[in-house]
C-alpha cells in the first residue's frame, strides 16, 4: 500500500448512517415466557454466546425477533391465486366441533 501527503482527491459528503443516540438507548418491553429446548440447542447458544462474548439468551431472543420480523412481512407469492386458493382448500380446518361443553379461560 502505497501512501501520499498530499491530497487524495474531491472530498464528499457521505449520507448519515448512524441510529441516532435514542435509537441506542430504546429497549423493547419484554414478555416472559417459559419453554423447553433440546439440551442441543442450548448449548449451541451458549457456545456461540462465549465465542462471540454474549448471553445466549439474548442471542435466543435476536433469533426469534428476526424470524418475527421476516415472516410478518407481506409475501408476494410466485404462485398463481388459482393456485394458492387450492391449497388453501386442502388445508384442514381449524375450527372445532361444538361438543357443547364451555371454554374454559
């Protein structure tokens, strides 16, 4: 690599990239949850958690906001609708029969 004391050009003007310093204090409410996980998957995350100098929950939690994130945006299918709607059609319906007993909360 060569270098040079002189000038090196036009400067220009780059467009601001940076969050700005409220985007790095905000921290989203959480939710408590509880639930199992393969004793693989956990020490998957603690083991990266250590390479990477991180907690493996919150590698946990990344994950899951991302998958969130990708499959709540609308989808453009490639699909014809003809051929969506048939496979909608196959699909078992999700309502239950009405046994007559009530829903208990």
């Amino acid at each position: 690599m060569r270098y040079a004391d002189g000038p090196r050009g036009e400067p220009r003007v780059v467009p601001d990239f940076l969050p700005s310093p409220e985007d790095l204090v905000f921290r989203e409410d959480g939710v408590k949850v509880t639930f199992s996980l393969s004793g693989r998957s956990v020490e998957f995350f603690k083991d990266a958690a250590r390479k990477y100098k991180t907690q493996y929950q919150r590698m946990i939690r990344r994950l899951l906001d991302a998958y969130a994130a990708h499959h709540s945006r609308p989808r453009r299918s490639s699909r014809p609708a003809a051929t969506r709607a048939q496979s909608t059609a196959r699909r078992p319906s999700a309502a239950r029969s009405d046994t007559g007993s009530e829903s208990r909360r």
